[in-house]
C-alpha cells in the first residue's frame, strides 16, 4: 500500500476544442475556406451533411463560454487556431482581424487566470494549398506550415506559454490517406501516407526550432491519438503482433517527436514493402534537434485495442465507421500478416464502439515515462454520449461523470507511480461538433442547444451536471477522487 500523494498544486485542469469544431463563422472576417469547408460539402462525408459553417458559434460567444469555463474553474483552456483565419490562402497575407479574434480569447482567458494552451494544426488545413500543391502531400507544406506557425508564436508568445504543434497526426494522416474518411479521402495510398507523415514530422520539428528560438521557456509538444494495445493473450504471435502494432501504430510518431527518429522495425517493413521515405540532407539532424527541446507528450487518450496475429489472408482497414450511435456496427480491422484489432470481450464500449477501459490512461503514462522519461500532457479525454436536455433546461449525465472518474482515479494512480502529468484536458468543455457524427454525440460539460440542422439551432447553453462535479474535481484538486 502507498500513500497518495495526489495532484500536484501546479496541476493545469483543463478542457479542449478545435477551431473547425466550435468557431462557426466560416466566411466572416476574412476567413478562408478550409479543406474541411470543402470535404463535409461531398454527399455522404458526414452524419445527416452537417457541416461547420455555424458549429456552436464561439466565434460570437467565446466571452460567455470562457466565463463558464471560470466558473468551473478551469486552469487551462486548450484551443486551435484556425490557420485560415491567420493566412487566409495559406501562404499569402496575414489577416488582422484574424490575430485580433484570437487575441481576444487569449485576453480572456488570462483575464480570468486561465492559461490559453494553444494547437497550431487540429487538421483544417487552408484549401488554397490543397488547389495550389496538394496540401500536405508536396514538401513546400513544409516551409508554408513553419510560417504559419511562427506567425503565432511571434504574434502570442508573450502570453501563450503551451503548445502543441500537431493534433493527432497519426489520426488525420490514416483517415485521409488510408481510410478515407478524413480529407483529401484517399483511400490506401500507402506510400503517400508515409511520405505526408514525413512531411507533417519536419513541420512539426522545424516549428519547434523556431518557437524555441523566440522563447526559449516555451512549453511545447506534440499531441498523440494514443491507444495503447494488449496482446491478445500470451501466445507468442499474438505478442510479437503488439510489438508490430507499437512500431508501427504508437511509436512510429512518439519515436520521432522524442528521439527524432522512427522505429527501425517500421522502416523495414516499409522497406520490405518497397515504400521509401523521401528525406532531405538534413532533416534527421533537424529531428533530432527537435526532440531534444520539446517539454511534454501530448496525449489524447479514448480507449485500447487488443491485439492479435492477422494472417496475411486477413483482414484490411476498414473504411467504413460507425457514425450512427448504433452500438456494435464497427468492423474489425488490421493489417494482413501482421495484426488486427478484435474486440475486447473484457471491456464495455460507448455507443460509438469505442471501449471504455479507464486503466489505459494509467498504461499510457507508464509507458511514456518508462520509454521516453518525458512529462505529459493529457490533452484530450472523455466520453461522447446522446444527452438529453430536459425540461428546466437541465442534462443528467451520471456516464459522463462515472467516465471521467475513473479515468481520474486511474490518472491520480500513475502520479502516484512517479508519472509527471502536468495537465488534463476533458474533451470538450462546450458540446460542439464531431467531424463525421454532427451533434448527435456529446462531449461536453456544457450543453449547446442546437441538432445537426441548422435552420433549428438557438445555441443556448446549459450547465450539465457533470459540470458542477468537474468544478468540485478543480476546487478540491481532486482530493475526492
Ligand atoms: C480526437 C480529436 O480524435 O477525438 C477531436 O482530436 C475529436 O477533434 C475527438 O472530436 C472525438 O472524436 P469524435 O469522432 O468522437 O468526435
């Protein structure tokens, strides 16, 4: 039995969104459209067509939702830009209205004590660029993302002292390139899927160097989709198939933004695939310089996946996903001849299949600090559910709160452990909306008052009940849990 010894007094509670997810105001103020303006535009994309055009419409109420955020007391507040509203066309002008909107929500929330924590990509990448070179798969991405960002870093920096460089690039690399789901909707180009990580790693890296250069005591990091996995059981195989899973899904990017490198196992299965990644002179010299300033890990943690050996007859990604709700309607997926994903028996999943498995955010910790002995950032966690506003304007939401909970308590343990996790973010804090499902699943702590048509959305917002508990999580540095 070891004592606990809790959150550390400087523990950033917090909650996240994504500029595409909240804003709205899509054409305003100089905006230019974003590639996800244009995919939920293609029939059949996204749940009922909902688009962002509105989304919850922060643009207008970011003063009222940060007022709620301090009223629950939140100590951190992690947003994205949108890099349309910054450089409209990706790599022309700089628009001033659009600096001033984000000056004005980090203004707020340093007015109530919140510390803004900011992620320069969460995936709506400027069209323009898309038209002009095809985006993220043509090297100049490089030098127009490092512009991009250290527009900010030299526009905010004297006030914003996190950052996060990338959002999930492991997500929205595989579900643009591989699945499809995700712009430009590729499906199973795998070579280029390689070659636009490695793209997306030297912006990443290249925009470290030059935050760092400005601000030497910036905190910066990247942002990981980290699903940890479990061998199957302790047939050998199906141990060997979570190692190949690790190199190949997990430390494929964590490797690179610690170590600067990739796994060596992954690049010869890639190899052996006769996939090459075009790399420049210097750029394991710049990854190596940029791993060795960043501060934290990010990392968004929603659930596992069990492991086990796919034969090379097995089965492939799946493209399809369930965007309904409708419980039990994902496929399995995997990589033939070396693994697939079954589902855990041992686990209970949300109405979206994903698993709920609270010890995984304490796997994830203990993994992170055992390899790369880094401090982490929880930047994204929580539950989508279906909610329901009652009369009196009220939400009970009892799986809300039992979710995070646990996941708390489970958090708590990997402190305990000798973890050093400097910040939890609830995925969201507002509703708002889920890129392929509309508005149907609900993350947030606040209600937003509006469905997937837009023509019925009065944006009211009402305080759930988890709300009132996260804020006594926050008062009491959860000394409850
Ligand atoms: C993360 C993203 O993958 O998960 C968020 O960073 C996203 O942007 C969140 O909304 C939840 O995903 P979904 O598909 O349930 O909305």
């Amino acid at each position: 039995f070891k004592e606990s010894n809790g959150f550390p007094e400087t523990f950033l509670w917090g909650s996240a969104s994504a500029a595409y997810q909240i804003e709205g105001a899509a054409s305003e103020d100089g905006k230019g459209v974003s590639n996800w303006d244009q995919f939920v535009r293609i029939p059949g994309k996204t749940f009922k067509a909902t688009t962002g055009d509105l989304a919850v419409d922060h643009y207008h109420r970011f003063k009222e939702d940060i007022a709620l955020m301090a009223e629950a007391g939140l100590k951190t507040y992690r947003f994205s830009i949108a890099w349309t509203r910054i450089i409209p066309d990706g790599n022309g002008e700089v628009n001033e209205k659009g600096l001033a909107f984000y000056d004005a929500i980090i203004d707020e929330c340093i007015k109530y004590g919140i510390e803004p924590m900011v992620t320069v990509y969460h995936w709506d990448m400027p069209q323009a660029l898309q038209d002009q070179y095809g985006g993220w798969e043509n090297r100049q991405i490089v030098k127009d993302y490092v512009r991009y960002a250290t527009t900010l870093f030299e526009h905010f920096g004297d006030r914003v002292h996190y950052w996060i460089t990338m959002n999930e690039q492991n997500v929205f690399t595989s579900l643009g390139w591989l699945t499809g789901m995700h712009p430009p909707g590729k499906v199973m180009d795998q070579k280029m899927f390689y070659q636009v990580n490695h793209h997306a790693n030297m912006a990443h890296a290249y925009s470290v160097l030059e935050l760092k250069k400005r601000y030497p005591d910036a905190h910066v990091g990247a942002s990981f989709a980290y699903t940890p996995g479990y061998a199957w059981d302790c047939k050998p195989i199906n141990a060997m198939a979570k190692a190949d899973y690790d190199d190949l899904q997990n430390y494929f990017w964590m490797d690179v933004y610690a170590y600067g490198r990739y796994p060596k196992a992954a690049i010869r299965y890639l190899e052996s695939n006769g996939i090459h990644i075009q790399m420049e002179a210097e750029d394991q010299k710049i990854m190596k310089q940029a791993a060795a300033l960043i501060d934290f890990m990010g990392v968004n943690y929603y659930q596992t996946a069990a492991i086990e050996y796919n034969p090379i007859d097995g089965v492939g990604m799946s493209t399809e996903v369930n965007t309904t709700g409708k419980k039990g309607t994902a496929k399995e997926e995997g990589i033939p001849g070396l693994y697939k994903k079954p589902s855990n028996p041992y686990l209970e999943k949300t109405d979206w299949d994903w698993t709920i498995d609270p010890m995984g955010i304490r796997m994830c910790c203990r993994d992170i600090t055992s390899r790369y002995d880094l401090p982490i950032v929880i930047s994204e966690n929580g539950l989508g559910a279906f909610d329901k506003l009652e009369e009196d304007n009220v939400i009970h939401d009892p799986y809300r709160i039992a979710f995070l909970e646990a996941h708390l308590k489970e958090l708590k343990k990997a402190i305990d452990d000798g973890c050093d996790v400097w910040a939890y973010c609830t995925w969201s804090f507002t509703d708002l909306l889920s890129w392929l499902n509309g508005y149907q699943k609900r993350y947030g702590f606040v209600y937003v008052d509006r469905e997937e048509d837009d023509t019925t959305a009065k944006l009211n917002r009402y305080k759930k009940d988890s709300f009132y508990w996260y804020q006594n999580v926050i008062k009491t540095n959860g000394k409850d849990l």
